[in-house]
C-alpha cells in the first residue's frame, strides 16, 4: 500500500534548477532511501514533501491528503528531522520532547523517547552541551514524539564518527520493527545498502533508478571482479593471465606486477580452472578476493561520474 | 485542553531561555542598574540645595565700614571663610587662581568707600558659583544701600513651593523614570534577536514543520518579556525610592497603559529590525545605533529642552521621547490615562509600533516566499 506518492516534481531557485524531474512512490512500512551527492536536490525534494517549499510544478499526496486541502492533517501524520537538526539549545533533551509534544493532540511520553534514542542518561543536560551525536539522536526523537505514520530523516548521520553513525542506523532499523515508514536521504552509499528496502539515486535534480539495493547492483553487471596475488613474482603473474584469457568465461585480464584481476561472468569456475593450472605449475597463491559491487559502481555506470561522498 | 497545554509549553520554554541566557540578564538587569547607579552618584548629591562657596575675605585697610561689612558677610550660611581670617590681596589672588577658593572679596579700604570687589578665576567667570555669589552680593549691598539711605523696601518676593505631594521633584525622580523606559525600550529591541537566531538556526522552520500555532509562539514570547519588564521596573524602583531617595507618585491605570503601550511599540521595532537581519550581528549593529540615538536625543538623562535647538526636532520624532515623557507623567506626576496632552505622545510612539510592524511583517512575508534555504 502506497503512503506517499510523488510525481514530476519540479523546482527553481531563481536560475538554479533544483529539482528538475522527480518521482516516486513509497510503499507502508519500509525505509526508502533518496541517495545521491551534494546538490542532487535530495534536501529540496524532501522540503517540498514536507509542506515547507511550494513545488512549481508536480503533485504530492499521502494517500488520498494534500498539502492544499490537508495540511493539518498532514502534519500530524508526519515527524521531521531536518539536515539543520535546529532545536532549542538552552532546554534539556526532555524539555525539548515535552514541548514538541504540546504541539500535537496524541503523542508519546518523552521517557519513551528518550529510551528509544537512547538519551535517558543525558535527559537534564543542555542541549548545546550534547556530542553531535547525540543531538542527532534527539532530532531523531523530536521528529518520533508525535508517534507519526512516516518519518523523514534528512542525512541523520553525515559529520559523525563511525560508531554514532552505528548508533543511528540501529535506531532506523528499530524505526521499522515499529512498522513505521522511513524516508531516508544520505551521501553515504554503504548507509542505503545497509539501511534501505529501496533506494532511488537522483543525480542534477532527477531520478536515476529505484530498486532495492540488491537489483540495482544485479541489474549492473553480471560480471565479478576477481583480485589475485602470485608469491612466486611477475613471471607466476602473467603465465596465470595468458591462461586465464583462454578461458571461455573471463572477459579480460590485467596485471600489474606479481597481481593479476580478472573479469569473469562465472568467478566460482574461473578460480577452479585457475587453481588446478597454478597448482600443477607450483605457483604459490598469496591472496584472493572477489570484489562485491556495491551502490557505487550503481552509480557510476549510471552518470558516468566518480562519487565523492 | 491541547491549546492551554501548548501556550504553558510554550511559556516555560520562554522562561528557561530568559533565565538560562546570561547575557539576557546582564543586559536587562545588571546593565540598567549599574547606569542608573553611576548616573545618580555622579548627578544628584548636589542636587539637593547644598550650596556652598569658598571664599576668601580681603581687608588690608580695615576701617569702620569693612570691619562692619566683614562681620555680617560671616554669618552668611552658604559661604565659608577659607582662613578664617581676612588675607593679604595678594594671598587671596594666588588662591583664586590656584581654585583653593571659588571667589575672593576685596572689602573697602577707607570709610568713605563704597565698592565691594569680587574677584573670580577666569575658567569660572560663568560658573554657577559666580553667578550665585554676585547674586548675593549684589543682594547685600542692595540692602547696605536701603539702611544707608534710611528707606524701608517697598517690594519683597515670597516664596510658595509647590509640589504634588509635599515634595520636591529632583533629578532623581527624572533619571529613575527615564532609565525604566529606556530598560523597556532596549529590552523590547534587543529582545527580537531572539527571532533572527532562530531563524538563522533553522528552529522557525522547524516549528512550522509541526502544528505548532505560531501566533502562539509569538505570544507566549511577548508575555514573557512583559513579565521581565515588569521586573525591571520594580527592581529600578526599588532601588532609585530606597538607595536614592527618588519619590514617585504613580497613577497605575495610567503606568500599566504606557507600559504596555510602550513595550509592545518598541517590540514592533525590533521586530521590524528583525526581519531585514540575516544574522545576530547585523542585528545588533543596527539596534545599537538606533539604542545610542535615541538613549542620549531622548531626554533619559537631561530634558530635551536643555539640547541644542537644531537638536530638538530629532528628540521629537524619536519614540523613546514620548515613551520617557508618559512614564515620568504617570510614575512621578500622577497623570491620569484621561490626560489629552499624554495621548498625543503615546499616540505618536504607537504610530511608530503600527508602522514598523506592519513593514516587518510585510518583509516577512516577502522573505517567505523568496528565500527558502
């Protein structure tokens, strides 16, 4: 069932086009992932959904509501956590989730909430006191206090360390125990592989392709990258690569040195073949590895562009 | 009730700010204080009618006349006798000029002569003291010249003084008055940096990302400033009536009136401020400005009339001049909100409120629409 549905939307700022052409639909219940790098209109199309910034052209709907007719009814629907994660920095993180709480006619305790970003220990400190991430967390937690249908993460983990980044994903993955819908956006691929049941890549304001992350990688390639390294030296190296181009399966080799990669549709036969010839000649094998593709080269194949996170 | 829950929400969120922010409480507390403290200590010891000159008595000839001159110049009140003794013209000179005295008097030096000589130093030719000792001489030898001649003075003054209670007003009263509406006044300007700082931060888009009623908000935010206004004007008070003897004399309806007149006008310039500031600076730097203008042009310290006069238009114009007048009205001369001549002033400062903010409003809404990020 869809709960939000979007559909050719449009907007300029003055001569910048933002967002030029995008669409989607999100079904109840998983976390949609918009990824794409810095510009690509991931902040512009999620204001636009948010009933913050007036589309030029296109449609929003949850369900059968607009923002025209609905938008009260919207906004109880919903919980936000904006990019500039803006709190008040003098109040405590409890203080915070009580006032958000006012604001709407049902809602859950900020005990709750603070037990589910994990901040029960940093209830009575000042805001501008807290790490940054634990004041993502909050926003995070500010965003839930209304107990909404969707939420909307804007880049909850970009600036953090590893492991608060860890601390993030595990609260969006409890998100969706909860049976809440998610949209997500990030830079950071390995976050939408990790996170996502679908992720659409928008690159210069427009939608690439939406899949889940494992078709998307599917329908890439099906060729695998297979990475050896010889102990016995170059001459081990390209022996190995003269016999690996005579094989049906790989498409081409390269070596540098005493490594050698293959690309190879089969990389399960190609490496039996490989090792039954090394074998027989005595060369010794230092290393192997089968490159995983990820998001990425998604990427990459699809706009021709090198992705900077 | 949901909207009564929000507004306490809303209010105690106001309230912690207020409470927690330091430089709130320097600037509305602290800072109005300690001005008023230093303006009082400098200006009103000499305002309560202790006049006191230091004089030196010259009588190198003594003789009939000067002998009887010099006794009843003695017991003078105001004049002290710096040595106690008559000095050499030539000692009193050197004191003059060395401002050991404010004056010397040169008694005559036969019987038959007439003239008394004053001699001052020349940086205080116009000074008060001067002006006060030829007054009294001229006085005294008036009178020498009534009971020379024999006659019995026809005209005589009588002085009335005449006040509202059975007090005399003194510059303590006008500096107290003046320094509570220029508390307000600053508090209701600076006070709407708030709104560029939460702009700025991203928490007014926050708030219209929920259902919050941002009219609301807004309230709530008046309410609070109205109450630390309110607690300026007792602390000020409190402080000008107990530590410096001010006296006031208050028409309440007619002070809540002006008070709430006058906070809410100058909230609408900040306001207007406001909207046009990108960031806390720029905010400050044109408050500031417009803070320094109108805290010297606007009779909080000396009357208007005393500035030049090219000067006085500019007081005028400045709605901090009728917010002073209106409190002084209300705080020292008891002025009912029936008085004509206090509408005028407050009607001009609440066309300064209305017409800012209706512009800072309409800035507002223009930004909206434009500026999205």
């Amino acid at each position: 069932m869809s709960v939000l549905e979007v559909k050719h939307l449009k907007k300029s700022f003055g001569p910048v086009r933002a967002v030029e052409d995008i669409s989607f639909s999100v079904t109840a219940g998983e976390i949609f992932t918009i990824i794409g790098p810095n510009g690509a209109g991931k902040t512009t199309t999620l204001e636009m959904i948010e009933g913050l910034v007036p589309p030029d052209e296109g449609e929003i709907t949850f369900g059968e509501m607009d923002w025209r007719k609905n938008a009260a009814a919207i906004k109880k629907k919903i919980g936000v956590q904006p990019q500039s994660s803006a709190m008040f920095d003098l109040l405590t993180p409890e203080e915070n989730l009580n006032l958000f709480a006012s604001f709407y006619d049902r809602s859950r305790s900020a005990e709750d909430i603070l037990q589910l970003v994990n901040l029960t220990d940093h209830r009575k400190k000042h805001v501008k006191k807290l790490s940054g991430g634990q004041r993502q967390r909050l926003a995070i937690g500010l965003a839930m206090i209304s107990d909404p249908e969707i939420i909307f993460l804007d880049e909850p983990t970009t600036g953090l360390d590893p492991q608060a980044r860890r601390n993030i994903w595990d609260i969006v993955l409890q998100l969706k125990e909860l049976g809440k819908t998610t949209i997500l956006t990030t830079h950071y691929m390995e976050e939408a592989e990790k996170l996502s049941d679908r992720v659409c890549i928008v690159d210069q304001g427009k939608v690439i392709s939406i899949d889940t992350p494992a078709a998307l990688i599917d329908q890439l390639t099906e060729e695998r990258e297979v990475h050896l390294i010889f102990l016995d030296g170059a001459d081990a190296a390209e022996s190995a690569a003269l016999f690996s181009d005579d094989l049906g399966s790989v498409s081409r080799t390269e070596r540098d040195g005493s490594s050698l990669t293959i690309w190879t549709a089969h990389p399960e036969d190609t490496l039996y073949q490989l090792f039954s010839y090394t074998k027989e000649r005595n060369f010794q094998v230092e290393q192997v590895s089968i490159r995983e593709m990820s998001l990425e080269d998604v990427f990459i194949a699809f706009t021709g562009k090198e992705w900077r996170d | 009730m949901n909207g009564f829950r929000q507004f306490k929400q809303m209010f105690l969120t106001q309230l912690r700010m207020t409470y927690r922010e330091k430089q709130a409480w320097f600037w509305g507390i602290f800072f109005p204080v300690i001005l008023m403290v230093i303006f009082m200590s400098i200006f009103s010891d000499n305002s309560d009618n202790d006049f006191n000159a230091n004089v030196a008595l010259v009588n190198e000839h003594p003789n009939e006349t000067s002998e009887m001159l010099l006794q009843q110049i003695s017991h003078i009140p105001v004049l002290e006798i710096e040595t106690g003794e008559p000095v050499t013209r030539e000692e009193a000179e050197e004191m003059v000029a060395d401002q050991e005295v404010n004056a010397a008097i040169v008694l005559p030096e036969a019987d038959d002569d007439t003239s008394l000589l004053l001699i001052v130093n020349k940086e205080d030719e116009q000074g008060i003291v001067t002006q006060a000792l030829t007054g009294m001489l001229n006085e005294f030898v008036h009178q020498a010249n009534l009971f020379a001649a024999g006659a019995e003075p026809i005209y005589e003054i009588e002085y009335e003084a005449i006040t509202s209670g059975d007090t005399e007003f003194s510059y303590t009263d006008f500096l107290l008055t003046g320094m509570i509406a220029l508390s307000i006044a600053q508090g209701g300007i600076f006070g709407m940096v708030d709104l560029v700082d939460m702009r700025r931060k991203g928490l007014i888009k926050r708030l219209r990302m929920t259902p919050a009623d941002m009219n609301m908000f807004g309230f709530s935010d008046m309410v609070m400033r109205l109450i630390f206004s309110v607690v300026q004007i007792i602390l000020l008070s409190l402080i000008g009536v107990f530590i410096f003897g001010a006296n006031l004399f208050i028409n309440f309806a007619g002070l809540i009136v002006v008070f709430l007149l006058g906070a809410l006008s100058f909230n609408a310039i900040g306001y207007f401020f406001s909207s046009f500031s990108k960031t806390t600076e720029a905010f400050m730097g044109i408050a500031n400005i417009v803070n320094f203008l109108m805290m010297f042009l606007s009779g909080v310290f000396f009357p208007v009339e005393t500035m030049p006069d090219w000067l006085q238009p500019v007081s005028n114009v400045l709605p901090l001049t009728y917010f002073v007048d209106g409190l002084r009205e209300t705080m020292i001369y008891e002025t009912s909100i029936f008085n004509a001549e206090l509408w005028t002033g407050i009607g001009i400062m609440i066309l300064w409120g209305a017409v800012t903010f209706m512009l800072g409003s309409w800035l507002y809404k223009r930004q909206s629409i434009v500026a999205t990020r």
